[in-house]
C-alpha cells in the first residue's frame, strides 16, 4: 500500500508526468507572447506619433527666399 503511495505522487510530479507538464509549459508559453505582444502594442501606443508640429522655418531658407 506504501507503493502505491508513492506512485500517486510520483504522477503528479512536474518533472515525471509530461502530460501536465508540457499542458502547463504551453500556456505559459502562450502567456507570455500575449503578454509581449500587449507590452509591444502598449509601448507603441505610448510612442505614437502625435501629429505634424509647428515648426517656423526661417524666411530665407524657404523655397521662394526673401532676404532682408
């Protein structure tokens, strides 16, 4: 009965049983490229481009320039 015991264990062991073991490593697997994907869109998200500025260009670097 002892046996028997330690063999119950032995299958819930993440290192012995591989079925729940690569259960487990594909959803942290799939975790974590969620995860980095929302990371990567979030960042872009932050880093957007915000519109054109307005810049003043000088009068004579300006295609037609007008010098003073």
């Amino acid at each position: 009965m002892d046996q028997h015991i330690e063999n119950d264990y032995r299958d819930k062991d993440f290192k012995r049983n591989w079925v729940n073991s690569s259960v487990f490593l594909f959803y942290l697997q799939v975790f974590c490229i969620v995860a980095f994907v929302l990371g990567g869109c979030f960042s872009l998200y932050k880093h957007r481009y915000k519109g054109k500025p307005e810049v003043e260009v000088p009068a004579n670097t300006q295609y037609t320039p007008q010098y003073k």
